[in-house]
C-alpha cells in the first residue's frame, strides 16, 4: 500500500464514523511500537484536514527496567520532532498487580486506562486515540471467546466509546480498519522508527500466544480466518445490541455497587441473563472480560439459597443476599470486637460505625418503634456489660420465643446477609446474651412487675462512619418463631 493509501485509508474510517471534529483537542496513546507511531504520525498527516490539536500521553510500565525508560525517552524525542505538546507517566504495574489482583495484562490495561483518562481530564479532552489495528481486532475476538466471551466476544473492541462511565472523552481507534502488515509498510515509506518490545513475543501471555501460535495455526488450516471473524463482527453487534438494552434494564445501583434481582433474572434467556452479570460487575467498577469459570459462579448465583458468594476478577465479588445479587469490591476481614460497657457508659465501635450507651432508667414502656433502644432488669444482668462480635456456639432465648436457640440459627430466620452477620454487635453479660443490636433482646432480661432496677441500652451510627452492613434504623421484625 502506497504510504498516501495508509492516510487515506485512515481519513475515511475518521470521516466514516465520526471520530474527529474541527476543535478537537486529541490525547494521543504512544508507547513508541509500530501501531502507535502508526497512529500519531497519520493523525499529524491528518490534523489541518479535521481541524484537531494533538497531545501525546505515554505511559512507563516498568515492566522492562531500562528499556521502559528508553521507550519513554523515545517518544518524548519524536514528540519534540513533531513539536507536540506531551506528557508522560511512570506506574509500577506488578505492585498495582499485587494490590488489586488479577493478571499482569489486566493490571497494565487499568493503570494505562487510568493514565489517560487523568491526562484527558487535565488538558480538557475530548478524544482518546489508540493505535489497534485490525489485526488487534482479530486477536481481542479470539481472546474473549477463549475466556468466556460469548455473544460479546464477537462485537470485538468498538470503534469509539466513552473512555469511562464518567469521563467527558471519547476513547478512539482510528487504525482498527488496516492491518498491521499496511502499518510496517507505511512507517518503512515514512522512515519513522519504532521500539520493539520484547514482551511482545512472551508466550506466557495470553495474548503473544494467539498472535504468535493459535492464529498462525488456524491460518494453515482456513487462510480467510481473520477474514471470517471480522465479517462477523457485524452481525454479532446487532444481535448483541438487542440482548444488551435488555440486559441494561436489569441492573440497578445499591449496597456499594451494582444489583441484580435473581427472581428477573431468573426469568430471562440466558444470553440476556449473562450480558446482565457482566454489565453488573461493569457498573460495580470492574474492568476487562470475566472469565467463562467468573460468569459460570456469578451465574450460579441467580438461585436460591443466599449467603453464597463467588470471586471475581479486580478484587470484586458477588453475593446471594435474601432479596438480590450484588457486586461490589471484597469486604475487608470481619472485625473481633471485645469491649467493657459499664452503667452508666459508652463506648465507640469505629470499625462497624456504631456506638452504645448504658444508662440507668426509670420504670416506663420501651419504644417498640426503635429497635436501636431497649429497656433491660438490671437485677438479672448486672451492673456492666462486654459488647463483642459473634462467637461460634452462640446462643441466646429470643424475646417472644420462649426458648433457646443457636444465634446462627436466629440470624437466618431473621434474614440478616451472612456478610452483616460477623459485624453484628451483642451486648453480653454473664447470663449470655443480652441483645444482639438492632435485632432482638433476650427473653430472660426483659423488665418484668418483679424488676427493680433498670438499665436503658441505645446505639446508634457514629457520625463520621457509614451504618454497619445489616443494622436498621427501622424496627427490627419481632418474628414469634
């Protein structure tokens, strides 16, 4: 391809689907490889034609020591040449690794996805370009079928996009039409050079061993195979766009990220019942492909019982509460709380946000419509108390039921998540259990004719934390079981 074809070619996919417009300032990625130089050299050709302004953004992985640095100073160089403005970035993407989990190529994508969006928010910009080619698009269809895809797979990676649910930007491929053979050609014509990275031949990522094994394979076999799934690129979006504005419907905001009603979801095709777990875990704050193996447990999840969770990718989970699905980020451990009450004294419990009080009081009826505040005999449980967290073995005799019971055994009646079940704070005293907070009192500490003395029990959330997962500021249900 003559190296005017390439920018041609390039300009007719920008004019085709709208990628640029007159005033446009344009974040440029470049990590200094062929695709990205590609890009930045072509958009430059371009940048009188549509009117635009162009920033370079690049971003040091230190993935390869010097080499990293070098790439860095590369582009900086070629940047200076073109007399662009630029900015440059340095993240450790193992220890991002180490912290949210997942894989070394996810970890890269979200640091370099968070880089751009914070160079875009900066300098005001309204477009993104990344330099994936055709041969990307190919690679990307293989890789998300490999890991579960589906349906989706087969859409590849769209031509423009927000760069994220709250950015003002657009991210942009402008190179997605041409191939990477048209892009060595055309920097050859050019005379620009470019880095190799050679990571990019390590199998050991998924990714090297599609480009450089498994498509080299099913070529030999079927040469129109890049062909073939390109062409079905097309047809899988508008099937998938029918399953997606149904499955878009279904998720809904809640419990510190995104929720699903099992009982919909139930109900739904399961194309329509998977794109939903996917745009949930999206919404939640995940980013990249789930796993075949992730969607199979979230998918598990949509049945009864609840209590049940599954492990997804970025540090995010699903649970099964009572009433929905719901994915947010991986709670940290449950606290061990073990504290002295005194009456009268108050105590603060910053790790599950509440506080509580013993007073002593006088003779009157407790305020049935505040399960935060109970009235108890002082006779039959002393003058202190410990407040603590759950043990195993725990068990107490429930007001109205007359009879002990396992507190696990109470906390499932009462339909309390398992998650909000080891942040529950008991108020205990050597009989046992006084009151599991914001649930129920013991039988045997309820005030009676016979009481003399009483103790006035009240909690509440601390101003400066959120309320305990599980606590209520409405009645706790008075179940006779």
């Amino acid at each position: 391809m003559p190296d005017t074809a390439f920018s041609e070619k390039v300009a007719a996919t920008i004019e085709r689907h709208g990628l640029l417009g007159e005033g446009d300032l344009v974040v440029v990625a470049v990590s200094g490889g062929p695709d990205s130089m590609a890009l930045l050299q072509a958009i430059f050709e371009l940048r009188a034609r549509f009117g635009v302004e162009l920033w370079v953004a690049s971003l040091n992985h230190k993935l390869r020591g010097e080499a990293s640095a070098d790439d860095a100073d590369f582009v900086a160089d070629h940047a200076k040449e073109l007399g662009l403005s630029n900015t440059f970035g340095v993240t450790d993407v193992r220890a991002e690794r180490r912290l949210h989990g997942g894989s070394l190529e996810m970890a890269a994508r979200r640091a370099r996805y968070e880089f751009l969006e914070a160079v875009a928010t900066e300098w005001s910009a309204s477009k993104v370009a990344l330099g994936h080619t055709a041969d990307d698009q190919v690679e990307t269809i293989l890789l998300r079928l490999l890991r579960g895809g589906e349906l989706a797979a087969l859409r590849g990676m769209p031509i423009a996009r927000p760069l994220s649910p709250t950015s003002n930007a657009t991210l942009i491929r402008p190179l997605l039409d041409v191939t990477r053979a048209e892009v060595l050609g055309y920097l050859a014509a050019r005379g620009i050079p470019w880095r190799s990275d050679t990571t990019n031949a390590d199998c050991a990522f998924l990714r090297n061993w599609v480009r450089h094994e498994l498509l080299p394979l099913l070529e030999a076999r079927d040469p129109s195979v890049r062909a073939a799934l390109l062409g079905a690129v097309t047809h899988a979006r508008s099937l998938s766009d029918l399953v997606a504005a149904q499955a878009g419907g279904l998720v809904t905001a809640g419990e510190g990220g995104a929720c699903l009603d099992p009982a919909r979801l139930a109900d739904e095709p399961r194309l329509v019942r998977r794109e939903a777990i996917r745009r949930a875990y999206a919404a939640a704050g995940g980013t990249g492909d789930l796993t075949r193996r992730a969607l199979d447990a979230a998918e598990w999840l949509v049945a009864p019982p609840a209590g049940r969770s599954a492990s997804l990718a970025g540090g995010l989970v699903a649970e099964r509460t009572y009433e929905a699905m719901v994915f947010r980020a991986r709670r940290p451990p449950a606290p061990r709380v073990s504290l002295t009450l005194d009456v009268p004294g108050r105590v603060e419990i910053p790790e599950v946000g509440l506080w509580l009080e013993a007073t002593c009081a006088e003779r009157q009826r407790p305020d049935e419509s505040n399960s935060w505040e109970e009235l108890v005999d002082m006779d039959v449980v002393g003058g202190h108390f410990e407040v603590r967290t759950r043990l195993p073995g725990d068990r107490f005799v429930p007001l109205g039921l007359g009879k002990a019971t396992k507190l696990k055994n109470f906390l499932i009646n009462q339909r309390v998540p398992r998650a909000a079940r080891d942040r529950l704070l008991l108020v205990t005293c050597p009989i046992g259990i006084v009151w599991a907070v914001g649930l129920r009192l013991d039988d045997r500490a309820k005030v009676t004719p016979a009481t003399r003395r009483l103790a006035r029990l009240r909690a509440g959330p601390l101003p400066s934390s959120p309320l305990s997962p599980g606590c209520r500021l409405t009645p706790a249900v008075q179940t006779v079981e």
